[in-house]
C-alpha cells in the first residue's frame, strides 16, 4: 500500500535473509515491547468500553467498510501448567468449566455476528489459548456448527483457518477431524525434544507423539504446519538444542517459530517453579539463537521477522516478497489490515482504529453476558499520530525498510520535520551498523534484523513512560 517510490524489493531468495553479530545483539539487546500492537496493550485504559466498541463497529458501517474480517476466538484452559508460561490460561482438569465457558463464548460470538451483520465475512480464523484443544471433539465441532452460522466464511482454499494445538491433548483421529470442521492451518507447541528440558518445565510431550501428530496434519491435509521452539529454558544446552533443531528440520514444518524465553518471575507466578541454576546463561542463549539461524537457514527457511522462519514457497516468506505481511495479535499475517474480532476472556479486538480488550476473569465475562453486554473492558481509541507511528512500526516489522515518501502520501506530515528526534535516535543505530538511513529509505540491515525492534522502539512515543520491566529483551 505504501510502496510509492518503486524498488526492487529484497529479494531474500538470493541472499542471507539475516546475519548473526553476537558482540552487536550482547550489547545493544534490551527490554522492549514485540509489537503485535501499536500502542501496545499497557496503553488500554478502563475510559473506554463496551459503547466505545460499538462506536467503533458503528463508524465501520458508516465507511461501508466492506473487507472481510479476522476472528478470534480464545480457549483458557490447560490441563497442566508449564512452568515457563507468560499466557493468560485457567489450570483445571474440571471439564465442567469448559461446558460453562462454551456456552457464554457462544453467546458472545452471536452478539458480533449480530453487530456486524451485512460485514461478517470472514478470511482468517484463529484459535488460541490456554489449550483451544482442551474442547472436546464434539465441543469443537458445535462451536465452528455456530460460528458458522454466525459469520460467513470464505471457502477453504480462500481462508485462512488455524488452530493452535497441544500435542498431548490430542490423538490421529482429533487431528482428521479437526481438518474436517473447517482448519487449514495447525501451529503445534513443541518447545524443546530434550527429556530432561522438558521436566524442568514440566511439559512431558514424547517425540514420536508430536511426530506422529505432525504426520497426521499433513495426511489430513491441511495446508501449513507450523512448529513453535523456545530457546532459554532450563537444562538447555547448545547440544540439545542442536538435537531438537536436527529432528524439527527432519520433521519439515512449513513455519517455524523460536521464541526468546523471557523470565520474568516476579510477573508471571508459574516461572517461580523454574529452577534458575538450571537455567542457560546468556552467553549459551546468544550461541542457542546463533545456532538456530545457522541450522535453519542452512535448511532453506526463511528468517521472516521477529522469532519466524517459514520455507520459501509458504505464504508468509511469499506475503513479505509482495510487501503485503502483516502483524497482529497472533503474529505476522498473510491477511492485511483486516478488522480484528476477538471473542473469550482476555480476547483483544482491533477495531477501525480502536483496540479493545475483553474482562480477564471467567466471572466477569460470565456477568457482562448475563447483562447483554459484550466484556469489553479497557481499550483505546488511536490518535492520528498513533495511527501514523503503527504504521511506521508495522513497516519495519514486517517489510524491514520504510518507504518515506510512501508515509507522506498516506498521512499529512513532513517525515524529516515530524521525526525530527527519531531521525538523531535512527542515528546512533546507524552507526551501530543496524539500519541504514537516507533521504528516501530507512532499512534495516541484515545484522540490524534480530534487533528489529530496537529500531521501532525510537518510534515508540510511550515508551519513555515505561519502566521496562514489564517486557522481553529484544534478543
Ligand atoms: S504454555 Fe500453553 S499449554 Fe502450557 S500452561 Fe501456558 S497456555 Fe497452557
């Protein structure tokens, strides 16, 4: 949308998508937001709410906004806790609870069908949790029965419809019949293979399951396969992630993803049960990542951005070639600028230019529904300046250069006079070797890629009120 001044586009097919400088990411990794939002969700205030939200939809009709929506739904519960988890989940092995949550969840899905009657088209479909698979079979296939006659769906080939899946909760059979309620896309959480890494965080997931589970996706047909890796845990050395990376490459996932894992006890209550003196220190964890680039690309994946490789041929390298990815709550995204409608317990919509985020506890979305009112609990309304400064952070996530000319067709500013102070910043990164800045172009170099966000965080006007302490190093 904003490539006005035509450029051959990095053609990452022909040249190492992302360069390792271990001396570079040691000293200038810091504390700092992922950027699935903009502003990111410490922002939302309780001033907005549920008539804020309907506003927002209102304002979208108004505009004949006439795109297909994304959906999400959110599933709490796990049946165990692993010790690493930052999510927002409910431990219980009470299955009545999902009965209970089922029935309200279904309840707020038929109040957005209703509210964006004539403009419920949906392209992509997201599940996530807490364990989505935690619904039974059948539970499953009621709730999509529903959503399906709640929204209207694009057909398979066209849409988007995926499903995060905990491979211990699942057996051959559930995988098939997933495919056949309507998924096309399975994202299975993997972690670590190492035995012992996974009883320090209390994750036991045999490798042969998983295996088995990944061969059963691609028997089912469904089109992408993504794995999810975490480098940092306790027990993890070089060599067992080097293990773990030799069986995920054999395994041949369509997309890969290896979180950095961020320790932040003091926020998160289940990482007090990790043992610290198991755990890497940060030199091992620099040679951990190093190692995962190396092995992975080596492999023929592309680094896309932010944690994600995917194989050339899959949409998301394709997307980042045609400059059409995106980033939301879930990630990068094939599916561009589309309106967000979250549904569940903590769920955060994406509005016109509005976020709003759901109540977080069981009792106050079960209330707020009993009221006929959608849980929307805090959000926020984006200023022009936000608008313009997301749209600056989206670019470099996802695109890794930023056409400037293309900004000032797009919103009514002088970029050099309006950034004035980012610019000087831009500067020291500059000269640190992780972007390059001219008249024109802001990109960001191939060893300035694993520090991305270093370079959105100069755009990033709130960050200065922050301590910090509540986000993930960079690297
Ligand atoms: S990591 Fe996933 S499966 Fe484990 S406790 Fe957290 S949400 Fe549940």
């Amino acid at each position: 949308m904003f490539d006005a001044v035509p450029r051959a586009p990095a053609l990452h097919a022909f040249q190492p998508v992302v360069e390792f400088d271990a001396d570079l990411i040691a000293r200038l990794s810091r504390n700092g937001p992922r950027y699935t939002s903009y502003p990111t969700a410490d922002r939302f205030t309780e001033s907005f709410g549920y008539r804020d939200f309907l506003h927002a939809v209102a304002d979208l009709r108004t505009r004949g906004a006439g795109k297909p929506l994304s959906l999400y739904l959110h599933i709490p519960f796990c049946d165990t806790v692993c010790y690493y988890c930052a999510c927002n989940k409910i431990v219980t092995k009470n299955r009545a609870k999902a009965a209970t949550y089922l029935a309200y969840l279904k309840r707020e899905v038929e109040m957005q069908g209703r509210l964006f009657a004539g403009m419920n088209d949906i392209e992509q479909l997201h599940f996530g949790g807490g364990t989505p698979t935690y619904l039974s079979d059948a539970q499953m296939k009621d709730l999509m029965t529903h959503l399906r006659r709640c929204f209207h769906f694009a057909p398979d080939a066209v849409g988007e419809y995926s499903i995060e899946i905990d491979p211990r909760t699942v057996s051959i059979g559930r995988v098939h019949s997933l495919r056949r309620q309507g998924f096309n896309r399975i994202s299975l959480g993997v972690q670590d293979f190492d035995p012992d890494v996974q009883e320090a965080v209390n994750r036991i997931q045999p490798e042969a399951e998983t295996r088995a589970i990944i061969q059963a996706a691609r028997d089912a047909g469904f089109r992408s396969v993504s794995i999810d890796l975490i480098y940092g845990l306790p027990k993890q050395t070089v060599a067992t992630m080097r293990a773990t990376l030799d069986k995920v490459v054999a395994a041949s996932p369509d997309r890969i993803a290896v979180y950095h894992y961020a320790h932040m006890p003091h926020l998160f209550k289940p990482q007090r049960r990790i043992n610290e003196a198991d755990m890497p220190d940060s030199d091992t964890k620099l040679r951990m990542l190093q190692l995962c680039i190396e092995r992975l690309t080596a492999a023929g994946y592309v680094y896309i951005g932010m944690d994600h490789f995917a194989k050339p041929g899959d949409d998301l390298a394709v997307a980042q070639m045609q400059g059409r990815l995106h980033r939301n709550f879930q990630g990068y995204s094939t599916h561009a600028d589309t309106d967000l409608v979250s549904c569940g317990v903590s769920a955060i919509s994406a509005v016109g230019a509005t976020y709003s985020q759901n109540v977080k506890t069981l009792d106050a979305y079960y209330d707020a529904l009993d009221r006929n009112e959608l849980p929307v609990a805090r959000g926020i309304r984006l200023s022009m300046d936000d608008l313009l400064r997301r749209s600056v952070i989206q670019k470099l996530m996802c695109q890794f250069e930023l056409s400037i000319a293309a900004i000032e067709q797009a919103f009514p500013i002088a970029f050099h006079t309006y950034f004035e102070r980012e610019l000087a910043q831009l500067a020291e990164l500059e000269r640190d070797g992780l972007i390059e800045v001219d008249p024109d172009w802001i990109t960001v170099t191939l060893k300035g890629r694993l520090l991305i966000r270093n370079a959105c965080m100069v755009f990033d006007r709130y960050l200065a009120q922050r301590t910090g302490a509540t986000h993930s190093k960079t690297v």
